[in-house]
C-alpha cells in the first residue's frame, strides 16, 4: 500500500488502494468486497490503510483478512 508499489501493481494487473481512492465518485456499488492483499503488509496495517480511503467508500469495504487470532480446529465441545 505504500505509494511506490502502485506501479508494481499495475505490472501484476492488481489494483493498488490509491487507485481505489482516486476513482472513489464512480463507485456506485453498495458492497466493494477485497479479496487479495499482498503478504508483504499484516493484517492490522492493511485495515489501517483502508482507513483512509474516502468515506464514502471505507464504509462500504468488505476485506477478506485472516482472523487476528485463528481459533482452535476442531473447536472443542464446551466443557
């Protein structure tokens, strides 16, 4: 999300957050659901860069993050 991985992005056909938030007017979907972040950034700092997203648009995206702490598979029976 750092601004000189934009065009890294692009190279790789993703989208960058900027790109999101320069084109914020045109969206005019209910729902923006985030699916692919890269492995470089934790999950606290992607939902900190989304953050600054636009209001308009941060109200309306859904990302798709690993859970901050996975809970125990197969989850035991209470006790």
């Amino acid at each position: 999300m750092a601004p000189e991985d934009r065009e890294r992005a692009r190279d790789y056909a993703h989208i960058h957050l900027d790109d999101i938030a320069d084109r914020a007017s045109l969206f005019q979907n209910e729902t923006i659901v985030l699916t692919h972040f890269s492995l470089r950034y934790r999950p606290e700092e992607i939902l900190e860069a989304l953050g600054t997203l636009p209001a308009g648009v941060a109200d309306r995206v859904i990302p798709f993050l690993p859970r901050p702490t996975a809970p125990e598979w197969p989850v035991p029976p209470p006790a």
